[in-house]
C-alpha cells in the first residue's frame, strides 16, 4: 500500500470515529431531555471535554496534514522533473573584435632570382663557384670552349679585311675615274671652241662630246661601286661584332649579386646556346612571399601596411616585412586579392623556398559575429545551430555561415549577440525539450570540484 493510501484509510477512519463519538452524544442528550438530568458530574464533564479534544485533533489530523503531505509530494515531483532534464553545455553568441588578425599561408621566395644560360655552344672549360657561393654582380663563374666559334670570329675578321681592300680599290677606280672625267671635259670644252672657228669638222666634235658624257657615267657608276664596298665593309664588320659578342660569352658571368642556389654543369659538360641551364642565382638580401588575401578583407589591406612571418621551424622568432604592393583585382576563381609582402634578410636567416605563414592586423568597420566550430548541426534543410531560450527550452535556427576559423565560424545571418547556442548538441537535444543550459567555463568548474577532470565535448 502506498503512503497516499495508508493517509487517505486514517483519515477515513478517525471520521468514523468521530461519527461514533457524536453518534453516543446524541444519544445521551435525547435521554437526558426526557429524564431529569442529574447535575453532570466532573468525570463526565472530563469525558466531555476529552472527546472535544479528541475531535479537534482528528480534524486537524484530517484537513492539514494531508494537504502539506500533497505539497510535498509534488515540490519532490517538480525537483524530480527538473533534475531529470538533460544538461547541456552553452555558448554565448558574441562579436568578433574590431581588428581582424589574418594568418595566412606563403612561400619565400627572392626578390630577383635568375637561371643563368648557355649563350654559345661549347664545351665548360673551367667553372669557377659552386653552390652556396656568394658573387657580385659581374663576377666570372665559367668558362666555355668554342673552337667552332672561335674559327667563325677569324673568318669574319678576314672577310672584314677583304671588304676593306676592295673598298681601297673602289675608291682608287674612283679617283682615276673622276681624272678621266675631268681630262675628257676639258677636251670637250677645246673642241667645242675650234667647232665655232671653223677649224674642226662637227663629227670631229660630237665624238669627243661623247667620250666626255661616258666618262662622266663611268664616274658615277665607280661612285655606286664605293657605296657598295662600303656597305660590304659595315656588314662585315657588323657580323665580326656579333660574332665576338657571342665569343665574350664564352666567359658566363653573373648578371647580379647573389647567391648560386643550383649549379648543373662541371668541366667538360655540352652545353648548346640558350638551352643548357649553367647556374640558378638568387639575390636574397631582400626577399619576398605572395599571400592570398579573402575577399572579405581585402579592402582591409594597404601598400606599407606592417606584416609578420613566422617559420613553424624556428618557434619563438618574428620577421618584419612590410606589405610592397598588391594585384588591385580579385581572382574571380578564387575570389582572393594577391599580396606581395618584402622582408629584409640581411643576415641571412631566410631560405627562398620556405613554408611560412604571414599575420595581418587590418581595422573592419563591421565585425561579424562569432560561434564555436562544434555547435553546427548540418542537416537536408541547411545548416543550423540548437538555441537555448529564456525558458530553458531549445529552439534549431537555420544560419548563415562566413569564414571558417577552426575553432570558431563567422555568422552572416540567423543570429543575434548574447544568444546561447548548444555545443556539440547530442540526441536528447530536440526542438522544444527543456533542458539545463551550462555555460563553457561553469561546466568547467564544476568538474574540477567534482573531480571529473575536464569537460566532455558534448552531452
């Protein structure tokens, strides 16, 4: 028998016996109208006043104590409920701060690194540096063999030589030219003058007037003749000039101060004009790393704006660099703005080549708001997170994603500041079940004091 029915038989039977109790008095009342009552004595007055008492009693056992034994019982029921809700931890929905730090990936590279090349066919002669070396601009690092090249410079110098006599001769023919010309004029003017004195025929005459236009012909003909030998001579010399520049190729120096980061050939190596890849030389005073900036903060970012590399292999060290320029046009694949970032390396603790990672630190007028990465719920009908309202009770909410952190998301929309969102939201979380809502850091000091050691992700 439960405890609601052991009270309920009590009270039942102390009203019976109240019934009884008031059954007997009226008894002895009726009796007592139709005899003359003898004066009551003091047991019966004691009786009296018993069974009054016993009657106040039993009607306070009857109406009270069930009543507050009723409350009880459901103050217990109601704790039950409550302690029966499922806890779940909870994260306030906050805004980001109004700095945007951006960490983002780059390679190191140098600011002007070349491949030096063959310039001439050959065989390496000498070679003069190696890997690792530093040169200055203009410094010899080998040389090359070119007998052919070298047999092609003589035979252009000869044929510069020949080009030059036959011009002295053009220009002899010339002068002897212009004297015959000059000879045939003046005996042309002679015979002209004895033609009007009637001294000489016209025939005569007119013959010498011919020699004379001849000559003058010949002379402009020995005078083309000059030009052409003068043409063949700067042709010559032309072609001797090309071939001894392809010969001071023979010497491969470097085009700028650096240092040789590849070296391909050793002596007696072939190499074939502008196809054998002799050295690689880098200048890495200065060096450089491009970075993809995400659309939404690319206006964030400015030519002279201050950056940081940092290298996972060398923990604890920072390098500043500074932003140098930027493409002013986003990739429409990649919706990115590409930045160039200079570093000085003056000591020369940077390797072109390294993996680094550069930190931005760029103002935004409108920072968008923040929740933990493990409170998604990505279900058909989109993405959403399980609220938590003033009622305890849980309400999912279709968002709208931004960036991804890790460890926290950018939220565009469906959220407000200060809403309390479900980490990591179990299968007793459903919409509209009241639950007991924990925040991060209570949850966590609620486990140390018990013991339990840190926080579970989720419930």
């Amino acid at each position: 028998m439960s405890q609601t029915e052991k009270e309920l038989s009590t009270e039942e039977r102390l009203r019976a016996e109240i019934e009884e109790l008031k059954r007997q008095l009226e008894q002895q009342q009726s009796q007592l109208q139709h005899a003359a009552p003898p004066p009551p004595s003091r047991m019966t007055l004691g009786a009296v006043s018993f069974i009054g008492l016993i009657a106040v009693i039993g009607a306070f056992f009857a109406g009270y104590v069930p009543h507050q034994k009723r409350e009880h019982i459901l103050i217990a029921e109601a704790k039950t409920a409550s302690e029966t809700r499922p806890s779940v931890t909870v994260a306030p929905v906050r805004r980001a701060t109004a700095k945007v730090e951006l960490t983002l990936p780059g390679n190191i590279q140098a600011v002007a690194e070349a491949p030096v090349l063959a310039r001439a066919d050959g065989y390496i002669k000498k070679r003069y540096v190696d890997i690792g070396d530093r040169v200055k601009a203009g410094q010899l690092l080998a040389e090359l063999e070119a007998p052919e090249l070298d047999q092609q410079v003589q035979q252009a110098r000869a044929s510069v030589d020949q080009s030059r006599s036959e011009l002295e001769a053009a220009n002899a023919n010339l002068e002897q030219g212009k004297a015959n010309e000059e000879l045939a004029r003046v005996t042309a003017a002679r015979w002209n003058n004895l033609v009007a004195k009637g001294a000489v025929s016209r025939q005569e005459n007119d013959q010498y007037q011919t020699q004379f236009k001849a000559q003058a012909s010949s002379v402009q003909s020995l005078q083309k003749a000059v030009a052409a030998a003068r043409s063949n001579v700067s042709a010559g010399e032309a072609n001797l000039a090309r071939l001894a520049e392809l010969q001071s190729y023979e010497k491969v120096r470097a085009p700028f101060g650096g240092v040789i980061t590849l070296r391909n050939i050793d002596v007696g190596t072939l190499v074939t004009n502008s196809n054998t890849l002799l050295y690689r030389i880098a200048q890495t005073n200065m060096l450089r790393t491009y970075i993809n900036v995400p659309q939404s903060d690319a206006d964030a970012v400015r030519v002279g704006q201050p950056a940081i590399l940092s290298i996972p292999d060398l923990p604890g060290r920072q390098f500043r660099g500074a932003v140098t320029r930027t493409a002013n046009a986003l990739d429409p694949a990649t919706r990115t703005l590409l930045v160039e970032v200079q570093v000085p390396n003056s000591e020369g603790t940077l390797l072109p080549g390294t993996y680094c990672q550069v930190s931005l630190t760029a103002p935004r007028s409108n920072p968008p708001l923040l929740i933990p990465g493990d409170t998604l719920v990505v279900r058909p009908d989109g993405t959403q997170v399980a609220l938590v309202g003033n009622d305890q009770s849980v309400h999912f909410q279709r968002i709208k994603l931004g960036r991804d952190y890790g460890d926290q998301i950018e939220v565009v929309a469906g959220l407000q500041e200060g809403q309390r969102v479900v980490v990591n939201p179990g299968d007793t979380v459903r919409d509209g079940v009241q639950v007991n809502p924990m925040l991060l850091k209570e949850k966590a000091q609620a486990s140390s004091v018990l013991g339990g050691g840190p926080p579970s992700a989720g419930h």
